[in-house]
C-alpha cells in the first residue's frame, strides 16, 4: 500500500513534543488528602428573590412555571463523595460536568473545612430558563432567514430536551425536530436523535454515546448513525452555478479504553468501524464537470490520544456573563483507518484525521489556543479530500475605560484534491463580514479577524446583557493550484451590537453588524449589515466549513 509521502510529512508536523516532559505538578491545594464530610446541594430557580429587583411578581410567576432541575439530576454529575479524600481535580471536573449539562446559569463548588479535619461542599446551581420561544429574522452576508421554533432544554427538570424548528432561507425551507438525553434511563449513555425535512431534502440522525466522561473513566463507546437526501449548491462569486442531489448513509462505532494511571496526562485508545455511502445523482441545473463521484468506504479504525488537563475558567469570552472552560494543556488526537475493496469499499483507500491543540496563558484573563489539524484519504498513492488547517486564537481582557475583551482570530486552510462537493469559502457568513455569503471560493484561504468586545455595565431588567464591538476582518482565497498573494486581499471594518439573554439556557450572543467593503466584491454594495446569533467568526476552521472531513473521535 502506498501513501502520499507529503501528506504523511503533513501528519508528522502535527505531533507535538512529549506532553510529559511539559507536565506540570498537580495544582497544590491545603484540603488535599483531607476527607469528605457531606455534600449540600443549594439550587437557585431562575430568579434569585433574595436579589433587589428579582422579587417582583413577574419574576415570581416565572419561577413557578419553570421546572427546577432535580437534585439527583445535579448529585449524578458529581465526581467525589462523602468519605473520599478532598480531590481538587474531581471537584473542578464536577463543576465542568455541570456547567456542560447546558441547565445551568451559574455552577460553583464551595469547600467548608471543619476544624476536626472533615471538609464539607456546598454546591451551588442557578437554572436558566430552559423553555424557551425560537424566533430569529434578520440578514447576514446579503442573504435573508427567518426562523421559529421551541426548545424546551430541562424537560421537568430531569435534564432532557426537546426542540422543534422551522427556517426559511432565501427560498429553501425546513423543519426539523431533536431530542437529547444526557444520561439515558439514569446511566452514563447519551441518547441524540434528530430529524430534518424541507424544500431541498431530509436528513435523519441517530447516536448512542459513553464518553470519557471524567479524565479517569476506564472506557467509552459510541453508536452512530446518519442518513441524508438533500440538494447541494456549488457557489462561485457569490451565486450558485451547479447543483446536484446527494444520497448520503454513514455508520460509525468505536470502543476505547484509557491507557495510563496518570491524571495529568491522560491516554486512551479506541477501535472501531466505519462505512460512508455518497451517490450523487445531477439535476438540470447541474454544470458538466460538476458533479461528484460516488464513493462507498467501508473498513476498521484506530485511534489514539492524549490530554493534558490544565482547564481555566473564564467568562465574557464567546457569551456573556456565562463560564466557560477551556483547556490550555496539550490534546492530540488521531484516527485512521483502512477502506479496503475486501470490506466492501469502492477501492482500497486509507482514512485519516489529526489535531493538536495548545493553549498557553499569558496572565489573568489572557491567554491563547492554537491548533493545527489534518484530515484526508489516499488512494493508489495519492491524497484525496486533503485539508490542512492551522489556528490561532488570542484574548485579552482590559478595563481600559470599561471591560473589553480583545479577540484576534488567525487561520489557514490548505486543501489538496479536493472533492467536488467540498470548498474553501470566505464571507459574509464565514468571518468576512463586508461581502456577501460565499463570495471567494478556492483551495486554500487565510482569514485575520481582529474584534474588540467591550460590554456595558449592569444587568438590564435582569433579563439581558449589552455590549458592542468594533472590528476589522482580512482574508485571501486561492485555487489549490496558486499562489495566495497579497493583491487578492479582500478586508471590511465596522461596528457592532451584541445582546445575551443571562436567564436563557444557551447564553447565546445576538449580533447586529455594520460592515464596509474596503475591497471590491461580488455584486450589492460594500455595506453589509448582518442580523444574526452567535459570533461572527469560529474559533477553529471558518473558512474550511463545507470540507466533508475524514470521522475524528466521538469519544473524547
């Protein structure tokens, strides 16, 4: 079997020095060893009355409408128990576990000691409100939606969530339904299942998952599976050109295993199996040259990876208000496995995808995430569908008259040989907000965003957060082919209001932006004026989007 020497040199690159010889002691703590007493749970409803201007009778009704996440659903998330040593690291996992479950506003574990030595915790949770109306309508990249739905996230309290949505966009509608299941029938399962259908096709979706679910747990599993019939567009110069109908049936299911004792640098491995079925059938609209070729992969998977756990808590971060946690420590994953002809495959191929991530801390407030991925086939010798991405996320809060957060966004996306239904794409709604959707697409691609959040003092009607933004968003797209040159630069600035509900389940920032084109751009004017949820911008691969990569690990 013969593998692309470049694409290996590419995977090589990925492996980051030992993550042992990096490692750090375990965070010193004086309850360390000490006993654990009792555990107290003190949940909060939505509403604190305790709090000036939240007992007042709307909020009251509120609080009696909504279902308070049961005591048990908070006790099952917890890692440690009474009678066992004060673990730090547990304690912080428990509180990452609850924070995860989506339910919750605030999460924080308070230790008491006592002076014959015992240790008592208090843990303290908010609900948020977690029945919630979906309504969103605006514009983004010169491209109309509107949307309308329920969520219901905490279903009577036991943690399980419902959603029903409906969007039109443009001219193509939809509707589709979810549910979850975080702990399925009381264990350690997630159950997920959704359902789509509208004017370009259905898609269904179903999984069965165990995940590592602490650094320490023994072994994962996961069951998926996922079937499409939908109508793809190809875009050139902001417009569609070619369009195709894809039949899509993937499987997946893998069983990993942790390999080590150590609790700061943690190492698992996983086999499994996975088949990918994709028939492309043309439509009249369909351009000669176009259209894709049917693949049928089908063959073992293994894979490996490590976690170097040193997780900071930070908020005003991608939401308001909210906690979020991130990972500065090493994590490296890879996942391969062989497509052969013998296993029902189209033709002998082998599958590939790895990531490295790093983060590093500059000061309180302040850090960094970097991460490098590749994901991939070969085939007699040759890549197919190669991506190489590369990430650097940088934040910096300052009180410099008011609270700021400064955010700057870099990446690179290298494709090689690329499939026909996958592309590079920059615009409106892939982080270069002065032009229309899909406005440059290629091979390869560079985007710099550069945003600087600042937010508003106070809690208005104890409903809401405010803040603004100014920003500056460059990038350059290139066939695989070319060269990426400065002369193809395309750059917008403008400015920003960002709002977040601080009751609701997600925490979600709704954005409205004024952009101006400093470059020309395909059709409309260079002012673009965006309505939308969520950040303009992801952390990692905006402009890579639409590459179907190879399956990474579900279970970590």
């Amino acid at each position: 079997m013969s593998i692309s020497l470049r694409f290996l040199l590419a995977a090589a690159l990925l492996m980051p020095l030992p993550a042992r010889a990096r490692q750090s002691p375990e965070p010193p703590s004086e309850l360390r060893g000490v006993t654990v007493g009792s555990i107290r749970v003190e949940r909060l409803n939505v509403f604190d009355p305790r709090v000036l201007g939240e007992d007042w009778w709307p909020f009251r009704v509120a609080n009696k409408l909504h279902y308070s996440t049961r005591e048990h659903v908070i006790r099952r998330e917890f890692l440690f128990a009474p009678g066992q040593a004060w673990d730090e690291l547990k304690v912080l996992e428990s509180e990452r576990n609850l924070r995860a479950n989506g339910s919750f506003r605030r999460v924080e574990i308070i230790p008491f000691k006592h002076p014959d030595g015992r240790v008592d915790a208090l843990v303290q949770t908010q609900d948020s409100w977690t029945t919630n109306p979906r309504f969103s309508a605006g514009t983004e990249g010169g491209e109309s939606f509107f949307g309308a739905g329920i969520e219901e996230g905490n279903i009577l309290g036991y943690g399980k969530s419902a959603t029903f949505d409906y969007e039109r966009v443009g001219s193509k509608i939809s509707q589709a339904y979810s549910y979850g299941d975080p702990r399925f029938l009381g264990t350690r399962l997630a159950l997920g299942g959704r359902y789509s259908r509208g004017t370009i096709g259905d898609a269904a979706r179903a999984a069965l998952t165990r995940p590592f679910y602490a650094l320490d747990s023994a072994n994962a599993f996961s069951l998926s599976w996922d079937r499409n019939l939908t109508e793809v567009p190809l875009y050139r110069n902001a417009a569609e050109f070619s369009k195709f109908v894809e039949r899509r049936r993937k499987a997946e299911t893998s069983l990993g295993c942790r390999l080590n004792d150590d609790r700061l640098f943690v190492q698992r491995v996983e086999a499994g199996w996975f088949t990918d079925r994709a028939q492309f059938t043309p439509t009249v609209d369909t351009v000669a040259g176009s259209l894709p070729i049917d693949r049928e992969l089908s063959g073992p998977t293994l894979g490996y990876s490590w976690v170097q756990a040193r997780y900071i808590k930070e908020d005003f971060i991608d939401r308001m208000e909210r906690v979020e946690d991130f990972n500065l420590g090493n994590e490296f994953s890879i996942r391969g496995g062989w497509m052969g002809e013998a296993l029902n495959s189209d033709r002998d191929r082998t599958i590939l995808n790895a990531s490295n991530q790093q983060g590093l801390r500059i000061a309180p407030g302040r850090f960094a995430i970097a991460r490098v991925g590749l994901t991939g086939r070969t085939a007699g010798g040759k890549v197919e569908n190669g991506l190489l991405t590369a990430n650097l996320n940088v934040f910096w809060k300052t009180n410099w008259r008011g609270d700021h957060t400064l955010v700057g966004h870099l990446e690179g996306d290298f494709g090689r040989s690329l499939d026909r239904e996958s592309y590079i794409v920059l615009g409106g709604n892939t982080g270069l907000r002065g032009y229309k959707n899909n406005s440059f697409v290629g091979g390869k691609a560079v985007l710099l965003n550069f945003e600087d959040r600042f937010f508003f003092e106070g809690e208005w009607f104890h409903l809401a957060r405010i803040g603004a933004a100014m920003f500056v968003d460059a990038g350059i797209v290139a066939n695989e082919t070319a060269a990426l040159t400065l002369r193809n630069l395309k750059s917008d600035l403008g400015v920003g209001l960002r709002v977040a509900s601080t009751r609701s389940r997600s925490g979600r920032v709704g954005r409205v932006d004024l952009a101006y084109a400093l470059n020309g751009g395909p059709g409309g004017p260079r002012w673009v004026l965006t309505i939308r949820g969520g950040q303009a911008f992801s952390l990692f691969n905006s402009a890579s989007t639409r590459v179907d990569s190879s399956p990474a690990s579900r279970l970590n």
